[in-house]
C-alpha cells in the first residue's frame, strides 16, 4: 500500500473587527452632506472679488466657486448639466440670491483650476507609498470585452498616486498618457511634497536608478524590492538598492519585507481601490489638462472624506 501524501494546512487568514463603527458609520453618511461640500467660506467669496489684471472681461466667479461645483461633480458623479441644476437648487433652498455658473463655464475654466490637497500636519516624517493606475477615457465596458473581446478603441490615462501609510491621505498625484512610466513619475511626486520624508515604499515597477536617486535627494530610505536577477552595481550611485539586495540575500526576500515594513506598501492599493470605489474607473473630461484637474479633484474629495473618519480595526482571535 502506497503511502498518501502529506496535506500541508494553510493558517487561516487572520480577521479583523472595527472598533469605532459608530463613529465611522457617522463619517460615512456625513459624506452625503451637502453643507461639507458647499460651506459658508465658499458662498461668501462665490463672486470674483477683484481684476485679474488680464485683457478682456474679469471672470464673474471665483476659482473657489468653480471648485466647489466641480467637487461636488465628482462625488455625486454629475454630468455639467446636473452639477449646475442642483447647485441653483441648492442656493434657493438656502435663500441667497446668488447667480449659478453655467455648464459651460464650468467645461471652459476647468483646466485652469489649481487644486491643494488638503491633510493632516505631521510632527514626524512621513512613510510614502506610491503606486499608478489607469483610468479609461473611450473604450467598451467590462461586459462587452468579456463577451466579445476588446477592440483597439480604448483609451486610458495613467495615475501615479503616493499616499501617507499612516492616514491614507493622498499626498501627490500627477496623470499621464498610459505610457507614463514609475521611474519617470516619482521625481515629480515627490517634488510635489513639503513635508519631510522618512521612507518611500514602491513594488518592482520602481526599481530604477532615478527613483532611488530622487529618494535620496530627499534624504529618505528608498524600500523597493530589487529584480531576482539583480546584482551588485558598487558604483556608489544605488548604494540604497545594493543595501537592500544584500540584506536580501543575508535573511531573505520575505524576512527583508517584513523587517523593512515593505508590506505597507499594500496600502497604496487600499488607497487606489478606494478612488475607484467612491469615483468610478474611468474620467469624463476629453482633453488630458481637464482630466488632470478632475483626478486632482477627486484626490480632494477623498482626503476630505479621510478627515471625517476612518474606521480603526484589531484582529479577532
């Protein structure tokens, strides 16, 4: 008789419980507010105060009421049309006598928007994690591909995102077309960042002499896993990476992640699927200066939902 083999049995995945669910349950619904959206600070500089010194006609709105608008577009997912009937719903329910920007202007100025990224201040530096993504522009739906394949019609744009570990706030973003490569897009990520960095987290796809030369300009640890196949350069330009594909090859690829926290890195694609969760997977403006402004927008709104609350866990024994 044959012996059976041995059946290894996998440890269970370890479960976790929320701890504040009342408190993060109220955050939910608070983001179906529209005072968190359209507040008093933006009705009272609505119109454009001073001249922009331009030729022509001064713009009638400030910036602030374009944005506003333009925020709320995204988090309800609105076309113009909508955005500008439910935002002079909105003023005559208030009883302000304010005129409404027209779905127009909203198309016209948006590419001009400069957008800040709202987060919280840190005393500490800041562990980054960076990843991309795409966003469809044209292009079939998930169904039409899967029943009959995909056709050359499909136009994305790629977003390269970096987050704080900690908050889950998103500290940068900048779009390109689909063919913006990671060792390009750090540099500029991290220019777009004053707060001091300790440690910037990325997967393989950033394993390049410009992204651990753009982390140690910025005197932080670069923690991004080399290629199996690296080998030591000893040029004095990637000693960060040759620090890590030694200290690999001492304990090990898994206990090297572990000891460099290089498993935070996974929540950069919490972050990522949260974006696409709350704003859709694919953009509504056509030209890429308006796209720019509207992935930048929705980063706002994100990092403005973050600071009502999130939810706090602990693993269930």
């Amino acid at each position: 008789m044959g012996v059976s083999p041995t059946i290894k049995k996998h440890p269970s995945p370890t479960r976790y419980k929320i701890t504040n669910w009342s408190d993060y349950n109220r955050a939910l619904i608070n983001r179906g507010d529209l005072t968190l959206w359209v507040s008093d600070d933006v009705i009272e500089v609505w119109i454009q105060a001073k001249q922009t010194g331009r030729k022509g006609h001064p713009y009638t709105y400030n910036d602030t009421a374009i944005e506003c608008m333009l925020i709320l577009k995204n988090v309800f997912r609105l076309p113009l049309r909508q955005t500008q009937g439910i935002i002079g719903s909105l003023i005559n329910l208030i009883g302000i006598k304010l005129p409404v920007p027209h779905y127009t202007t909203l198309c016209r100025r948006t590419p001009g928007i400069t957008v800040i990224l709202p987060h919280a201040r840190k005393k500490e530096g800041l562990h980054l994690v960076v990843d991309a993504t795409g966003l469809k522009v044209y292009g079939e739906g998930e169904w039409k591909v899967r029943k009959h394949g995909k056709s050359k019609r499909r136009t994305w744009r790629k977003v390269h995102l970096g987050f704080d570990e900690e908050t889950g706030e998103v500290m940068a973003c900048v779009l390109t077309d689909s063919r913006g490569h990671e060792k390009n897009m750090l540099p500029t990520l991290l220019d777009e960042i004053s707060e001091p960095i300790d440690q910037v987290s990325g997967d393989g796809g950033y394993d390049f002499k410009t992204c651990y030369d753009a982390i140690a300009e910025r005197g932080a640890k670069a923690v991004i896993p080399p290629r199996k196949s690296a080998i030591f350069h000893n040029n004095g330009f990637m000693d960060a990476r040759d620090d890590n594909l030694r200290r690999i090859k001492e304990i090990g690829r898994e206990a090297w992640k572990r000891e460099s926290g290089y498993h935070r890195r996974s929540l950069s694609e919490t972050g990522i699927y949260r974006l696409k969760r709350i704003f859709g997977e694919s953009l509504s403006s056509k030209k890429l200066d308006s796209q720019n402004t509207e992935v930048s927008l929705r980063c706002k709104a994100m990092n403005l939902m973050t600071g009502l609350g999130m939810p706090k866990t602990c693993p269930v024994a």
